[in-house]
C-alpha cells in the first residue's frame, strides 16, 4: 500500500492543463475579510529548513545564532531533556481556517500537545490565539479575538465546546464558516463525530447571528463549502466531497467542497463526475482534470477498502500524455478515500495497473490518504 506523499505545488505551472471556473455559493465579501487581522508574516526559516536572516534585527540574529545549536535545535532544549525536565510535545494536526476567496481549507500544522486535544485545537482557531505566528499568508482564523474556550469534553462521540460571551460577536456573513471550521477542525481528532455549542454553559440550539440550527449538533454531514441552489432537492439527493485547487500568492493547495448529486447515483461515480465538471462557473478554485476524463468499468470496493478505477486514456494528461498529474491523483484520492470504507485507491489506465505520474514515480500500489492535507510540503 503507497501512502499519497503530498507537496504544495509553487506556482500554477502545473503539468497539467489547469481550468478556472466557478463556485455555485455566494462568496463572502472582501470588507468582511478584510476587518479580521491579517496574520503577521513572520518568516524566518526558508523552504529548505535553513535560518533566513533577512528582516530579522541586528540584536535579533545575534540571539539567533548563540540559541540555535548546530542541528538548529534551541541551546538548552537538549540539556534540558538530558536531565529528564519537561519538553513540550508537539503533534501534526489539520487546522480549517478562512482562505482570502472566504473558503474554509485545512492547513496542518505541527503544534503543541495538551492535556484536553479538543480544547487545544480550538485555541487555535481564535483570532489573535497562538495560531497568528504560524498563520500562512492569505489565511485566517474564524473565531472572534478574545474568545475563550471555558471547557471542552467528549462523551459519545460528542465534542461539547463551551466558549465565553465573545465567541458570538463572528461576523454574520461567516456564520456557516465559524460552524464549519469548527466542526471539521475537530471531528479529526480520535472518537469525536459531532459536536454541542454553549455559550457560558448554556446549550445554544441556533447560531449568534443569523439562527443556523444547531440543537442536535453538527457534523461533516452538513457539509463545508457550499455549493447548492436555493431549488435542490435535498430529497432525492446526497452529498459529496470533492476537492479543487486554490491558489494564495504561488501557493497551491486542496480545498473541499460539499455537492449534491442524485440519490440513485452510484457514490464514487458520482465523486468522479463532479471532479470532472470541475468547478462552478466563477469560482475562484482550479482543476488540473481534463474533460473528456471517463470510467471504464463501474468501480470496485474490495472487502480490504480497496476502490479500484479503471479510466481512459484522458486520464494521461502530462509528459506528452504518458503520466497522470500528481495534482490529478491527489484530488482523485482525497475525494474518494472521504468516504470511511474507501482505504486505498487502486488507479488503472485501460485497464493497465503500472501508471506513470508526473513527478517520476511508478503507481504499481492502491494510494492511501495522507495524514495532514496541505502540509506545505506533501
């Protein structure tokens, strides 16, 4: 089994041919994103791990060689470990922030451990909180500033987040934003599926601002970036996941978008149509699938969560038509393995398991989902 490997693509020079189009939702007006602070862009440590002193102060880079040791290790931090004193934990851990086009995309982050997980990963979706050194460029966090997260607990896979009276001054346009954020941020931890708002230890059964119902809860099924018409028929139809590409400066990262597809639609048919519809006309998002993109066979879950495609030749679409895009594959396995039965996927080209993709690497295996998503470097 070959676990998906990641990186931010730099640029828009992918291998691909890259499409803009556009996003059924009404987007969030820039005034509203703009009147959060935009993160300090603190950048000391380039690409490739090295110290970059460029911007840092005289005083500053002084202090910055006599406390970083050779293997860029703070002096003192081994010591410290040697003689058994406290080191702080640290674990990678996905993050939903606003992106600057109003759309909530994981990041992941490497962040501290805590003795209540739940509690800590909300920390960090408050503005001004422990999240605004870290915060990439064109990203946000959706929590009003001073909002404290007075208690968090689980119990039956149910996360009760209870915040303090700042929580409710969000602004209204960001409403499903905030429940979103939230609620995808931390059903990622283990044995969390849902999750209960009060505020002051009082139950809230709808939203501050605009009244969304939440008294029962909410969960990934409610979906995140919505892209649904006021006449869907919410009946006859089902949600999916698929994941586009954004861009912020010569960034390239995955955002998930929930869509509605018929009710008797096989799922991951489904999955794979609406990826190869790409996005809504306007959207701000990007596909690098080609149209014209099709199954050959109906897929395949085998009994192990193996979910086998088998595509045309369109599929190919780099390298002369030789290799499938390493963004393709990307968008292709974090859309079908959101789905909890789907472990791996298996990718076929008229029925030829050995695939070559654009990065120089041989597809022999089933693709597994990586841990993180958008790590800055998959």
């Amino acid at each position: 089994m070959r676990r998906l490997k990641m990186k931010f693509a730099w640029g828009l020079a992918i291998t691909a041919a890259i499409t803009l189009t556009a996003c059924g939702s009404d987007p969030v007006d820039q005034d509203v994103l703009e009147e959060i602070d935009p993160p300090q862009e603190i950048e000391f440590i380039d690409a490739d791990g090295e110290f970059d002193f460029e911007g840092m102060e005289d005083g500053e880079i002084g202090d910055a060689i006599t406390d970083m040791d050779g293997d860029g290790q703070a002096d003192g931090e081994e010591e410290v470990a040697e003689k058994g004193g406290p080191v702080n934990e640290t674990a990678m851990q996905e993050l939903y922030l606003l992106d600057r086009n109003g759309l909530v995309a994981p990041q992941s982050f490497n962040i501290p451990k805590g003795d209540n997980e739940v509690a800590r990963t909300v920390e960090y979706l408050i503005q001004g909180g422990p999240i605004t050194e870290i915060l990439p460029n064109g990203f946000q966090a959706v929590l009003p500033s001073g909002t404290e997260v007075l208690d968090a607990t689980v119990s039956d896979g149910v996360a009760t987040l209870n915040f303090s009276d700042q929580f409710s001054q969000y602004h209204p346009d960001l409403e499903l934003q905030v429940l979103q954020a939230l609620t995808w941020s931390v059903t990622q931890l283990d044995n969390v599926d849902r999750i209960k708002l009060q505020l002051n230890g009082e139950d809230l059964e709808m939203m501050p601002q605009n009244g969304t119902p939440i008294s029962s809860g909410y969960t990934r099924a409610h979906g995140i970036n919505l892209e649904m018409s006021d006449e869907v028929d919410l009946v006859n139809t089902k949600p999916v996941v698929v994941y586009f590409l954004s861009q912020v400066d010569n960034q390239t990262y995955y955002v998930p978008v929930t869509r509605r597809v018929p009710q008797q639609m096989d799922l991951y048919e489904a999955v794979v149509s609406e990826l190869v519809k790409g996005p809504h006309f306007m959207s701000p998002l990007l596909t690098s699938i080609h149209n014209g993109v099709e199954l050959l066979d109906a897929p395949e879950l085998a009994a192990d969560g193996t979910l086998t495609l088998n595509f045309n030749e369109v599929l190919l679409s780099t390298l002369e038509g030789t290799a499938v895009s390493e963004e393709v594959l990307n968008m292709l396995v974090l859309s079908l393995t959101e789905h909890q039965e789907v472990q791996s996927v298996a990718l076929q080209v008229e029925s030829e398991g050995a695939i070559e993709v654009s990065t120089g690497e041989t597809l022999t295996e089933p693709v597994t989902r990586p841990s993180t998503v958008n790590t800055g470097e998959y």
